[in-house]
C-alpha cells in the first residue's frame, strides 16, 4: 500500500513540473523565439510521459483493488492533411495547452480521492 501512495506522490510531482513547464511556455509572447522557449517544452513532455505512465499503473491497481476509480489517459489528434491561418494555429494551440491543464486537474483529484481511499 505505502508502494501506491508513493506512485500517488511521485505522479502528483510529475503533474505540478508539468503544468509549471506548460504555464511558462503557454503565456509567453509570440516576440521570444521558440528556440528559448524548448527547454520548457521538453521538461513539460517529459513530466508529462511519466504523468502517463503512472496512469497506467494507478489504473492497474484500481482494478486489482476493486477500486471505482478511473484514470483516464489523454488522446490529441493530428491531421497534417488541414492547413491553417497562423490566428488560427495560435488559438488551437491555446486549446491544446488549455485541455492538458484541465487533464492534469481532473487527474490530480482524482489522485487525492485515490489516496484517501487508500
């Protein structure tokens, strides 16, 4: 049990690096080049893998536990076939970062949940 809440802990310190990486790179002005900004987007990748991974475990453990939890995993499409205007790329990307926010909030409570279940 202690090895669960531990996977809880260190999945919610994924989440936290994750959404402060996304944040950063999120609200800056198109002025600062992308080249400065990778670093944030990588770091928030990689949290955000591991924040996946343990989706997977936390799920597996649910399961096995007769649990009524369900993490949900989060799926993005890509459609190279669309062209789009540079307003509109900017406003789906805001989209796109605005929804893995909200993913990693839903899953943040429903980790909390988890861990006064446990």
């Amino acid at each position: 049990m202690s090895n669960i809440k531990n996977d809880c802990n260190i999945m919610q310190n994924h989440i936290k690096k994750s959404k402060s990486n996304l944040s950063v790179f999120m609200y800056t002005t198109n002025a600062i080049m992308f080249m400065l900004m990778t670093p944030f987007v990588k770091l928030h990748e990689k949290h955000f893998n591991k924040v996946e991974e343990y989706v997977n475990i936390l799920n597996d453990y649910c399961k096995e536990n007769n649990l009524d939890i369900k993490f949900d995993k989060f799926y993005e499409f890509e459609n190279s076939s669309i062209m789009y205007s540079q307003l509109q790329l900017g406003a789906l990307t805001v989209k796109q970062y605005e929804a893995r926010i909200k993913y990693l909030n839903t899953l943040n409570e429903n980790i909390e949940y988890l861990k006064r279940c446990i």
